[in-house]
C-alpha cells in the first residue's frame, strides 16, 4: 500500500470515527493502515483474482442465455454465456430495488434484516454490516463502484474506496412521449443521441479504462448499469431493432388472474394504461431496445477487459437485482412474487469456473454471490452469510444441491421456488405452481387436496420467524444520517482513472 493509500485510509477511519461518535452507527470497515498488524499483512498480499461485478437494473430473463423473449439480441451476453456458467434458475430475495441490492450486498435475507422496502433505510438497520466490496476492502483489494449499485440515494460511502456517478438522463425533449397521463417515468422512445452521450455508455467507458490499465492492487470493480430500468430512452440505433408491429408480446391466458389470491396482484392500472392506449408493442419493444442498449454497454466493459492486462485473472460476474412484467397476469412492474417478477440473470465466468459454457439449472439466490466471490478469491468466509457459495456449481453445474429460492415481498408475503414447484403464501392466501407441466404459473394448485403434502413440505422451507422489525425510512432520516451514505462525488476526471478522488476528499 503506497504512503498516498495510508493517508487515504487514514482519511477515510476518521471519518467513520466522526460517523459513529455523530450517532450513524455506521460499520467500522477500516481498511489498509487502520487494520490490525496480521490483517494488514494479509491484505498486502492480496494478488486477486480480480472481481468485475456487473448489475443491471431490472433486468428480467429477457435474454438470449435464459431463453425469455424469442427476439431479444443480446449477443455479448450470448458470448458471456460460451465462456462461464448461466444459472437458469437464479432468484431475487426481494423483487425491489432496495431490498434485493441490500440482501445480495450484505448476504443477509430480507426475513433476516427486515429491510423490505425501497424506502427502508438499510444502514440503519445494518449498520455493523460488512458488505461485499467491504469484505474485499478489508483484505487487500482497492473497491470501485460506479452506477447504481446500492439503491438509489442510499450508496454507502463505507463500501468504496472510490465511486463514480453521473448525475442526470437524456431525456427526450417531450415527455411522456407514450401520452399516458400520470406516467412519470413509466415512459419509452428512441433517443436521438449517441451512446457515447447517455450514461451508462460513459460508465461503461469509466470502467473499460479502468480495466485496460495495470494496477498495484486487486480490484473490485463494481458496474451497475441504470437501463432497463424505466422510463425506457436509449439511442435510436436500438429501437430501431425492434420493430413494434413485430414484437411480440408475452404469452398469457385469459382469467389467469381468477385463481391468485387478491393480495398477489398488485394493480391493473398499468396494463389498463398500455392496453388502453393500444401501445403494448410499443412498450415491449421498448423494454427489448433498453435490454439490447444494456448488452452493448456490458460488451464495451467485457472487451475492454479481454483487451487489457486483467483478462485472466478477474471473475465475471452479471446479475440483475429482480425480474420485470410487461403484461403477464395483467402486472407490469416487479412487486410481485411470480417468476418474471422474480428470475433474475446470474452469470459468472473467469478463473474458477471451470464448466464453461453450461447452464446450471439448480435453484440459487442472489445472496450466495458474496460467499462464492470470497470463495473464489480465496478470502476468509463471513459466519454471518446466509447464502451459499456456487463455486461446487461452477465446476459441476449437476453437483447435488437441495437448497431452495426464498423471494420475500414482506414477513407475510413469501414465496420458495424449488427446481420443480412454486409455493406462495399470501395473507389471504397460497399459491402452488408446477413448474414442470405450468411453466408460466397459470394454474394455481393450492386448492387442490392432492397436492396438500407438496405444499407442506414446501411450507417448510419459508423462513422462520421472519423479521417484523419497523426500519426507519432513508427519507425521515435527519439530513446528517443521510449524509453519511451519501456518495455523491460527481464526474471523476475520465482521462485519468487511476486519478480518483478519495471519497473523503469529495464528502466533507
Ligand atoms: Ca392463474
């Protein structure tokens, strides 16, 4: 570690110091010359693999690798896909933002933590919590994020060593352009603008410059693209791919809804809007544009990162934080606890992996990612994880595996995906899905006497005196406690990379 680092995370202790003594209670994750001698002498050890950790925003199965729309062009994930193992059965914890990014980030369940909102202040009630990057931070590697990675407003300045963040969208000069009133940003087009122009092309750039150079220590390097996520603007050269009179649209069945119990469904209003104005289509070609626009920001960084020094030595990996529907069930959205609502992309390649170019079709969740990253760079595992490592997966897509996928909405709307059934539990209902003869979950079996033994082993699985706790939400927090997730550091210099800014230098 350079005298330049010390000092940096000399900075960054006293800092966390201040943070806990003004009541933020924040994590004491010192890294580098704050650390204990012995731990110390292991971080500067530290020779990787590096760990290129890739999120997309609302990604649902819609690409090639998962089979999830016949039309989607996503052909550098198609290539990732060659190279690594695609988990076909990957799960989110929770299908929103916020608490899916805090479940995957810190490997704690929902029904652990009690964060199951977008809105819930996950710090705050984590706040001894060592995250991910942290982790990595705490043996020898230099942790950088850009995008979105965490949720929203509440980055956490205690995971970085440095961020990178654009502020603002292009828009189209006219909004919403589909004419729906009240859209906010449930709105698609075209972009009459260069990629280079948007943001997450410039992120891709960021991170593409960063992987071309050497460095002195292993990276993390976290990239969390903001498209699919709405409203659904990407440059013209997308769209215009996806002719809408040619799009077509997710299967459904007429009174599919008659046999889920009111409290699964969340509103109608949505498909009312898209129907009514007679712009299905659109909005799936829309959403198709958005996911193509993803791929091409994704194959920038992967290229960069097979042109540079760092290609054989970095795991890859590319999740999505939640799945997405555009019309099944009449949902639009996530917020739901069916498959679309709930499958996500998970795919990972690089040293370690070992069955390249399998699909791997046990059922696995979005929080055994950080056990298997630590796994896979050979750092100590944390006794608090609550997810799996797949690094067994990754040699052997086949190995014996019997843990199932828990999606929870709140502490009384979960549901646990087995490799066959679907078991759902509402407060004024269940739900029960055959996944082998009722792939798209039209057929509600819970009903049905035959299958009362199914459903309670099924029942089984869902977690155990799940978190009720009240956590405060991010925005009643006193503006001092939000201050201090805050990573709010504007544009790094693009030229130089190796130029961060240390984010004490950019919070204070
Ligand atoms: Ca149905």
């Amino acid at each position: 570690m350079s005298d330049n680092d010390c000092r940096a995370a000399e900075r960054r202790t006293s800092r966390r110091e201040w943070m806990r003594q003004a009541g933020g209670g924040m994590a004491a994750a010192a890294a580098g010359c704050a650390l204990p001698s012995a731990m110390k002498a292991q971080g500067a050890r530290a020779r990787g693999p590096n760990v290129l950790f890739i999120g997309v925003d609302d990604l649902n199965d819609w690409i090639g690798p998962l089979g999830g729309h016949p039309q989607t062009q996503t052909p550098h994930l198609d290539a990732l896909a060659k190279r690594g193992v695609t988990f076909t059965r990957a799960y989110c914890q929770a299908p929103s933002c916020n608490p899916s990014r805090t479940s995957l980030m810190t490997g704690l369940r929902p029904s652990t933590s009690g964060v199951y909102r977008n809105g819930d202040a996950w710090r705050k009630a984590l706040p001894d919590a060592v995250t991910l990057p942290q982790h990595f931070m705490l043996h020898g590697y230099r942790a950088l994020g850009g995008g979105k990675t965490f949720h929203g407003s509440q980055n956490d300045a205690a995971s970085w060593d440095a961020y990178h963040q654009f502020n603002g969208f292009l828009h189209p000069p006219s909004t919403p352009v589909n004419k729906i009133p009240r859209a906010a940003h449930f709105d698609w087009s075209a972009l009459n603008a260069k990629s280079e122009e948007t943001t997450d092309t410039q992120l891709a750039d960021w991170a593409a410059d960063y992987l071309r150079r050497e460095h002195d220590r292993p990276f993390f390097l976290a990239v969390g693209f903001y498209r699919p996520h709405l409203p659904w603007y990407a440059p013209a050269e997308h769209f215009d791919r996806f002719p809408p009179q040619k799009t077509e649209l997710p299967a459904t069945l007429d009174g599919d809804v008659d046999d889920v119990p009111k409290s699964a469904l969340r509103s109608f209003r949505d498909h009312e809007n898209v129907t009514g104005t007679g712009q299905w289509n659109k909005a799936v070609a829309g959403y198709l544009s958005c996911i193509n626009y993803a791929d091409a920001n994704i194959g920038r960084v992967l290229q960069a990162l097979e042109d540079g020094p760092h290609a054989d030595n970095t795991v890859i990996v590319v999740w999505s934080d939640h799945g997405w529907q555009l019309g099944e069930k009449k949902q639009w959205r996530k917020f739901t606890l069916w498959e679309r609502s709930a499958r996500v992309v998970t795919m990972i390649a690089g040293p370690g992996v070992a069955a390249r170019g399998a699909k791997c079709r046990r059922t696995v969740e979005l929080l055994d990612l950080y056990p298997t990253l630590v796994d896979l760079c050979g750092l100590p595992q944390r006794p608090e994880l609550e997810g799996q490592s797949l690094r067994p997966l990754l040699a052997n897509p086949a190995a014996p595996w019997d843990k199932p996928a828990v999606t929870s909405i709140n502490a009384d709307k979960v549901t646990v995906r087995t490799e066959r059934w679907r078991y759902s539990r509402h407060p004024d209902g269940e739900e029960l899905y055959d996944h082998a003869n009722d792939p798209r979950e039209w057929t509600n079996l819970a009903s049905n006497a035959a299958y009362a033994q199914t459903k309670t082993e099924l029942a089984a699985l869902l977690p155990k005196n799940p978190s009720r706790k009240k956590i405060p939400l991010f925005a009643d927090l006193p503006e001092n406690e939000r201050r201090l997730q805050k990573v709010d550091a504007g544009r790094y210099p693009m030229s130089d990379p190796t130029n961060y800014v240390p984010l004490k230098d950019t919070l204070d």
